[in-house]
C-alpha cells in the first residue's frame, strides 16, 4: 500500500497544486473574455463566423500584459514551494481537502495530469484487513474517493468482510482521465496484486459502482488483451448504477455546448463546457476502449460511435439500478440497447431493481447490500438463465 507523505509534504503540495489550478483558470478565462471582445469588436453576423479571438494594438497588449503576470506569479509560487522540507510539525492540508480534490479529479482529472499538477489522483489500492482467500475489489465513481464508499455509517466493504468473510481492496484513481486509461492502468495493478497475494489461488470479484463499472469492463477487455492471469480468477462482477450505455445528463452537457457554438458572441463560452474532463465526456455513451475516442473531437456532436464490448467471458455479472436514478437510467444501468449488438447479456435472474431508489442509494440502502450480499455469495455460476 501508498506510503503515507508527512503532513507539511502534503500540505506544500496541496498549496502548489491549488496555485497551479488557479493560475490556470486565469489563463483559461483571460482567453474566453479576449475572445468575446474581439467578436464583439468585429461586429460579426449575429450566426456567423467569429474571429481567431485575439484582439489587436492597445487592447491585445493588455491581455497580453495580464498572461504576462500570471505566468510570472506561477513562477513565484512555484520556486517559493519548492524547497520547502518536510516536517511532521506543520500542519496538513484543509479538513475535507480529499473530498474536494476527489471533485477536482472528476472534472479536470486529464488536465491535473497532462500538467502533472499535484492535486492529480494517482492509481492506487488499498487492502482493508488480514489477505484472505477471496477478495472484494471496490471501485468508486466520477468525482469521488475510496473513502466514499462509506455512506451513512455503512460501506459495502466492510459489511461484505463481516458477513461473508472476504477481504476488501478500495480502489483510488483519478476519474478525470479516460476510462480506458484507468482500466488499461487497474488491469496492471490487479496482476500484481494477485502475484503478490499470500494466499493461494485466491478467487476475485470486483464491485464497480457508476463510472466505477465501466472501468471495471475496460480493466477486463485488456488483461484479455494482455493475456494477464487475474482475469482467470475473476469469479463475479457487480455493477451498481452504471451506465453502460451513456448518462443523459452528460449528453445533454455536450448538446449546451453545441448551442452556445453557433454564434460567435457565445461561442468563447464554450470553451467553459469543454473544459470538462475526458472521463465526463466518457459518460456520455459508455466509453470504455482507446479507440470509442482516439483520434476524434470528444466535444464534437455526434452519435455511438463506441466498439461493441461485451461482458467478460465465463464471469458470474449481475446489475443493480434504481429508478430514481438520473446518472445511470434503468436500461443503460441493465446493459439494454436499441441495438441488439450493444446489449450486455445479463441473465433476468442477475439483474435487480430499486423501485425509488436515486444514484447514491445504492451506496447504503439496506435492499441494495442484501442483494449485493446474495449476488457475491451465490455460486458462481455464469451470466444466469
């Protein structure tokens, strides 16, 4: 497990990775507010075509003048941080800081690592109690941590080590980047965690909830790329609340920034609505391989264009949806598609539903932990009739 930085470490790179954030946001605003002066200034038709969005002479040099200081005052910050040593003394980073930068992570996760900005979430997991022969890995949702699988007093971890004798493995990453990134990435961890593990032959399972899933069925499709051996002690999978198929709030996230484009007055603002991270605009139908997104536009309207990928093979998968649920709608949430080549195939018997109950009910609600329960300590036999 991730060694644990002393506090003041912690605390100088809290303070760095927030001034870095900050200074980029400048940046970022600086080049929506320009590029609204210069249209505006151009006086183009209202549906037309904009400008390059730089203003010229008196006016460009200010905007100029202002990336000119911000860029100088990062530099400042930057060295006035970098040597500061570590000490046990000093104080750590602001109470609640983790859920926050778990946010942070879920909407600017690409750009904290593309700028290797410190607030950026490595991959990590972390082993909950004694290694036993069956494990339980954990894998949370879009903008939040592994610690957040405890809801109301109650995290399905801990209950499924108590009542059935399993040891937990939580999993932290940063939900911003895409998730085949983070499933190519957790396929890798998992290997060595099996390799690494004390007890022989261990048998798997993994519990993905909202976006957690999708990196879950990626992780699955390239270790059978990879050829890696955990994928032949995976036993069960179980969703709960993702969307397979899409989350509509993110395609209606992509059909805002689609309106505020067609005329060159709002068009600087949305670059706003294209600041959202890869893994967002992941949701949008389910991503889950490099290529549902290499070499195209990910802000650009258009339809599924994702690869076909099914289940794994020979693993026990059930899915678990509420109907109150507005992030993982029923249908997406069971795998059902339009399109009988893009369905899931999930026996009747392995999907369940919660009349009423919303996305987050499925962290804690007694009905969700009972089936969770009776799912992983059911025989593992595959797919179901």
């Amino acid at each position: 497990m991730a060694l644990e930085m002393p506090p003041r470490t912690r605390a100088s790179l809290f303070a760095r990775g927030i001034g870095r954030l900050a200074f980029d946001g400048v940046e970022q605003l600086t080049r929506v507010v320009e590029a609204m002066h210069a249209n505006i200034a151009a006086a183009p038709l209202p549906f037309g075509r904009g400008t390059d969005g730089r203003t010229r002479g008196i006016t460009g040099f200010v905007y100029e003048s202002i990336r000119f200081v911000n860029g100088g005052a990062r530099a400042v910050l930057d060295g006035a941080l970098g040597p500061v040593p570590p000490s046990a003394d000093s104080a750590a980073e602001p109470p609640h800081s983790e859920t926050w930068i778990s946010v942070v992570n879920g909407v600017l996760g690409d750009h904290l690592a593309a700028t290797r900005n410190p607030l950026a979430i490595p991959m990590q997991l972390r082993r909950a109690g004694e290694p036993r022969a069956r494990i339980v890995v954990l894998i949370h949702g879009l903008c939040m941590s592994d610690r957040q699988w405890l809801r109301n007093g109650h995290d399905h971890g801990e209950a499924l080590a108590r009542d059935l004798g399993v040891t937990p493995v939580y999993v932290q990453y940063n939900t911003g980047r895409h998730v085949s990134e983070n499933g190519r990435e957790l396929a890798g961890q998992l290997e060595a965690l099996l390799r690494a593990w004390p007890v022989a032959k261990p048998e798997l399972a993994i519990v993905g909830y909202s976006m957690g899933g999708l990196v879950a069925r990626s992780a699955c499709h390239y270790a059978s790329e990879a050829g890696q051996t955990w994928l032949a002690r995976l036993a069960r999978l179980v969703f709960l609340g993702t969307p397979h198929h899409g989350a509509p709030l993110e395609r209606g996230g992509n059909w805002a920034s689609q309106i505020l484009g067609v005329s060159p007055y709002s068009a600087p603002l949305a670059r706003l609505g294209a600041l959202r991270s890869a893994g967002i605009t992941d949701l949008r139908h389910g991503s889950v391989r490099d290529e549902d997104w290499r070499g195209r536009d990910r802000f650009a309207r258009s339809g599924d264009v994702r690869v076909a990928t099914p289940l794994p093979a020979g693993v026990a998968c059930f899915a678990l949806a509420g109907t109150g649920d507005m992030l993982a709608p029923v249908a997406s949430a069971l795998g059902r598609h339009s399109d009988p080549r893009r369905s899931l195939a999930f026996g009747p018997a392995h999907c369940w539903v919660g009349e009423g109950l919303d996305h987050f009910d499925l962290l804690d609600r007694p009905e969700v932990y009972a089936r969770l329960r009776e799912n992983l300590a059911a025989p593992a036999s595959a797919h179901g009739d």
